[in-house]
C-alpha cells in the first residue's frame, strides 16, 4: 500500500504506529520509490499528531474518571499532586527521554495530559524529541533497504542451510546443556 499510494497511507499509519512504518517508509526510499525529503515531515507531524491524541487521552480521561476509579488505578490525589509538580519542574526532560527511549512513551504521554502539562510546552519539547527520532527509524530503513540485495545473497542457497544447520546444532547443544544442569 505504501508503494502504491505513497504520502496519502503514509501518514495516517504513522499517526498509529510511527517507528515501523518509518522504518519501511526509509526501506521504499532506499528503493526510490518513496522520496526521504517527502518523508521526514510525513512521519515527524504524524508522530506530534498521535502524541498529541494521547495527551488529549491522558487530560480528559483524569477529569472523566470518579475519585473511585482514580483510587483503583493507584491515582490519589497525593500522587496526581507529585504528578503535577514533576512535570512542571522536569516535564520537557521526562517527554525527550521517554520518546527517545521509546519504552514509556505511552505512559509519559498519557501522564503529560493528565499532569496538565501547558499543551504549547508539550508540543515544543515533542516536536524536539520527533525529529531525531523519526530520522533515525528513518536511516534505519533506508540501511536497511541498502543492505537487503547483500543479505539475500548471502543467505541463498547452501549458504542458508548451512547457517540453519549451524543455528539448529547451537540450541541443541544449549538445550542439552541446560537439560543437564537442572538434573
């Protein structure tokens, strides 16, 4: 579908699920099927987008939940309070590393709505965090693609069997090993 239609699929699935899908958008590119100029704004305003749709999560969510529901999600008002007061002291530091990290974006955004970071303060420390990111899935492509024709010779033919062979010996020998030891 990217192939085909280019920019006009490109981006609603990188507002879903941007490291992927720019990571086969700089494949297509290294392919030149899909341009890496028309690609980096594509990815980088859908990134902001989809963050931004889960910061809008994370604020309206808090102000819809019952103080029950708040309870049982482990959101006192002691912890919403310290919350708050962590993202009005460190809340740029704490959006760039999780987004760069890419293990707690999720949380970090939802907190950010939730904390009511101010949404322009937000959008500037994202917008910073997108833009290396989304160029690194996106070279991480394109290395990829670039490499691919390489990687497919290598692994034809006996070449494949003879690394499945090898790959197949080494788990049982370690599958063996284990086996052993437990005994």
């Amino acid at each position: 579908m990217l192939s085909s239609y280019g920019l006009w699929v490109l981006t609603p699935l990188a507002v879903i699920e941007g490291p992927i899908v720019t990571v086969i958008a700089g494949y297509l590119a290294s392919l030149s099927i899909l341009s890496p100029w028309q690609i980096v704004p594509c990815v980088v305003i859908a990134d902001i987008v989809g963050d931004s749709l889960l910061y809008l999560v994370g604020r309206l969510a808090l102000g819809g939940l019952s103080p029950a529901w708040r309870d049982r999600l482990g959101l006192s008002r002691r912890r919403l309070f310290y919350l708050m007061r962590g993202f009005r002291r460190k809340g740029t530091r704490i959006l760039v590393a999780a987004k760069l990290t890419h293990a707690a974006g999720f949380a970090a955004l939802t907190a950010a709505g939730a904390a009511r970071m101010p949404f322009v303060e937000f959008l500037v420390a994202n917008t910073l965090a997108s833009i290396p990111k989304s160029l690194f899935f996106l070279v991480l492509g394109y290395l990829f693609g670039s490499a691919y024709g390489t990687i497919a010779k290598w692994l034809s033919g006996e070449a494949a069997l003879v690394l499945l062979a090898l790959g197949l010996g080494l788990f049982t020998v370690v599958y063996l090993q284990r086996r052993r030891v437990r005994r």
